[in-house]
C-alpha cells in the first residue's frame, strides 16, 4: 500500500542554530478497487445454442433438474440480492465458522448411470465448464473445493477419472486424476482415493481467487477436461480465469484403454467443502453456470455496456478504461472522471471517449474479448494505483436477433465467429482493423440461433471487429 509525507520545520531552541526536523506522516493511499461485474445483455449465447449441455443464471429454482441438493436442502441456497450483474439471483454458499460450509449443486448428463440425466445416452469426452464466483468483501482464507467434472461407471458411484479443480492456498489448481489401470476400473466407490492415480498438480494458477483483495467482486472461472483418445497420452485439463490462461495439464492419461460407461464426461459438481473449516462467518456465490461441448467465454454485454464499480466509501472520484486484450495495449475507450456515489457508468461517447481502434465510434463493436480496470480518488485527492485488467466481456452487434461475436484470445483454440441469426436467406460475416474497410470474411445461409465458423486467414484476432449483415432478400 502507497503512503505519502507531509513536511514541517520546527525551532529547536534560542540560541540554537535552526534545524529542519522532517515531520514524516505516513497516510494510506486509496485501495485499489475492483469492477465487480458487467451488466449482461438481455439475450446470452448459451439460451439458444446447441452446443450448450446445461445453462443456470440461477434466477429461478432448477432443482428439479439436478441429481442433488433436494429442496429444502441447506445446500440448496439461493441468494436473490447477490446475482451477476447486479440482477437475479446467484448460488449460495455459507460457511459457519469452523464449519466445511453448505451450498452445492450435482449436474449429471451423458451416459451417468444413475439419476435423470441431460441428453441421456450420449457420450461427451470433451468438455468445458464455466461458472463466475464471488466472496464476501473482507473474505478469509482458502476452501479446499471448487468443483469437478467427473464419469461415473456405475450405481456405486465409482469414477474411471474425475478433473478436480481446487484450491492451492490463494490460487486454484487443477489436480486430475484416474481410477482405471491399463483397461480396467479399479476404483468401487465415490472419491475411492486409495485406488485413484493422480496424474499432477503443478504447476498451480497465477490469479489468487482467494486473496481479500480479489473478494467482493465476481471472477470467471472457465475449466475444460478432454480425455485420452484410448490407448494414448493425449489428455488434457485446462482452466482460464477471467478470460486469461491459468493452468493446464497436457499428454494426460485419465482412462487407459478402458472405452465402457465412465468414460466420458458424465457429472459436473459446484462444491463448497472446506476441509479445514472456515476461520469466519462468510459466504461465497457462484452465478451463471454453463456446461458446453465448445469453449464459453464470459458474459455477452451490450454494445454500450454497463460497468458496476465495487462499493467504498473513501471513493470520491474514479475512472474506468476497456481495453481489447488482457494487457491493456489495445486500449478502446476511457471514461471521464466519475462520482463516488455513481457506482454505475454505462460506456458511451457522452460518458468517457472511444480511442485507438475504436476511435470515432458510438458503442464497442463485436469481435475481441473486452477487458476493464479500474481506480479512484479518495476526498483528499489522491489516487489509487490502477487495478489490472479484469472483468471479462464480449459484446453482441446489432440490435434485436442478428449478432455476431468473436471467440478468441485467452488460451482458447481458434478464431470462431458466431452468429445468432433469425430465419433469412443468408449472412455476411464482415471484419475490419480500422472501421474504413471492411471485408467479407464468410457468408452463411440461414442460420436460427446461435451458429459458429472458423474464419480463415483472420490474422492478428486482437486487431479485429466483426459485423453480421444480411445479404439481399433477407
């Protein structure tokens, strides 16, 4: 934390030579504070797309839809004052102090052999999962759990592989495991440790999730577990947070040659277990729940989307920049100086100024992933340090059902262009660099919902804005 000194001077007596006496005053700087979330758009990708194997923003009660909790459950909590984006609500989870917590959801799907699986009988061997977490501002500490993706072999419960990921003190961590030798299951119950063959975990991530400086606001969590191909060492685990690459696990072995139910992909657990026990009375939330066959991202905006700073009453004044990369070089719009009371600014020209690529323009156009930071001034007027760059977002273009977005950067694995159309006689997917020229990159045919293709010799992704644009007679 900054200080800074004030000076003062001081007689030392009659007589006596004048002496400075440097009066040193140490004084806090204003913390730095956090973007707590992005508005989201009206309309997210995963309500329509294909792709999606299960969607819970947590606004109403899916219970049902879960193997566990039942109703009435103390894991069942919800919290209607905690959702993402400052509306609806979001998965709660409380720990007593001294307590392991409570709070959980049990997702099954595939060939689960158990419960009332999602698109029961199919098989998924590669997976992505996404959740955005949040602790109570102040948070203490490090809970063991986070969540896994699992394949369950029978009523018994006992797993050919499970994809944890877990905490490692402040950072996350993920920590595969097998329960199968050579072609085998050897595993003959749930969490059957003693048979399980863990397969690594390190290195750790980067980002501390569970530092008191990062509580209080909510962070994108994205995991990704795709089993061998059997017989082979070609595994893989991968988890992003924010947007940004955090940890992998390459050349995995998680099922051997052992090809029967189980392995696949068939549960996903959101956990709350504290092995040790919390030091305190808290909670953490967990909102926007998606499991897909294809990478997710974060959150879609609008086009001129709403930042929410995190309450502080020492804020006085503050400003916000976007950027288009996780580094901050592709900086696209910066705000003016805002009120401490207005924790809200919604991005237009009126509100702050479009620079670099995205000068002269009236909203952020579709196409990279969207960056923010974030600082403030305290009465005295001093300024914070700036945050880094957090709060992950794309954009939607257009207005109403036709809009084009890119998925990129961040460790995902290509540049893909998806599309939500209405029924019409086709598309031009168009990009630019510049906003003077822009080129047709694909044209598609009449797509309804969400559609996605690969766009080829697309060049630099971070330097690249997409539109969808009907053609004639649509």
């Amino acid at each position: 934390m900054a200080n800074r000194a004030s000076v003062s001077t001081r007689t030392l007596g009659a007589g006596w030579l004048a002496s400075l006496v440097l009066m040193v005053e140490l004084a806090a700087a204003p913390g730095v504070p956090r973007l707590e979330s992005a508005v989201l758009a009206a309309r997210q990708p995963h309500e329509a797309n294909p792709e999606v194997i299960w969607y819970d923003n947590f606004d109403i009660d899916r219970l049902s839809t879960y193997l566990e909790p039942k109703a009435g459950s103390p894991d069942a909590r919800r919290s209607a004052d905690e959702g993402l984006g400052g509306h609806g609500a979001a998965m709660e989870c409380f720990y007593a102090q001294g307590s392991r917590g409570v709070g959980n959801r049990k997702l099954v799907f595939g060939d689960c052999p158990f419960g009332k699986p999602l698109r029961s009988g199919e098989r998924f061997t590669d997976v992505y999962w996404r959740i955005y977490v949040k602790h109570q501002r102040g948070w203490q500490g490090s809970p063991a759990k986070l969540s896994r993706a699992t394949g369950f072999v029978s009523a018994a419960w006992n797993q050919a592989f499970i994809s944890h990921v877990w905490s490692a003190g402040l950072p996350l961590t993920l920590d595969p495991a097998s329960g199968v030798q050579g072609g085998q299951v050897v595993t003959t119950k749930y969490n059957d440790f003693d048979h399980l063959r863990w397969l690594g975990n390190r290195p750790v991530g980067r980002f501390l999730l569970h530092a008191t400086a990062e509580s209080g606001r909510w962070v994108c969590i994205e995991s990704r577990v795709r089993l061998n191909t059997p017989g082979q060492e070609d595994g893989l685990a991968t988890l992003w947070v924010d947007g940004v690459l955090d940890s992998s696990r390459a050349n995995l072995d998680f099922c051997g040659t052992y090809t029967g139910r189980g392995a696949a992909v068939n549960a996903i657990f959101l956990e709350a277990y504290w092995n040790d026990g919390s030091p305190a009375d808290q909670y953490r939330w967990y909102d926007d729940f998606v499991v897909s066959t294809h990478p997710i991202g974060p959150l879609t905006a609008d086009p001129n989307p709403t930042l929410i700073r995190q309450p502080d009453p020492e804020c006085h004044r503050w400003e916000a920049q976007i950027a288009a990369d996780p580094q901050g070089a592709g900086l696209v719009w910066a705000s003016g100086l805002l009120l401490g009371a207005d924790r809200r600014v919604t991005v237009t020209a009126e509100s702050g100024g479009f620079v670099g690529l995205a000068a002269g323009q009236s909203a952020l156009p579709a196409g990279p992933m969207y960056f923010g930071r974030v600082r403030q001034r305290d009465a005295t007027g001093e300024w914070s340090a700036w945050s880094g760059w957090h709060q992950p977002f794309w954009v939607a273009s257009g207005v109403g059902p036709t809009q084009a977005r890119v998925g990129m950067g961040g460790g995902f694995p290509a540049l893909v262009v998806q599309l939500l159309g209405e029924a019409a006689a086709g598309y031009a997917l168009e990009a630019t660099t510049d906003f003077d020229q822009w080129s047709v990159v694909a044209q598609v045919g009449s797509p309804t919902g969400w559609n996605e293709w690969p766009v080829p010799n697309a060049g630099s992704p971070a330097a690249r804005f997409f539109r969808a644009r009907k053609l004639p007679g649509s």
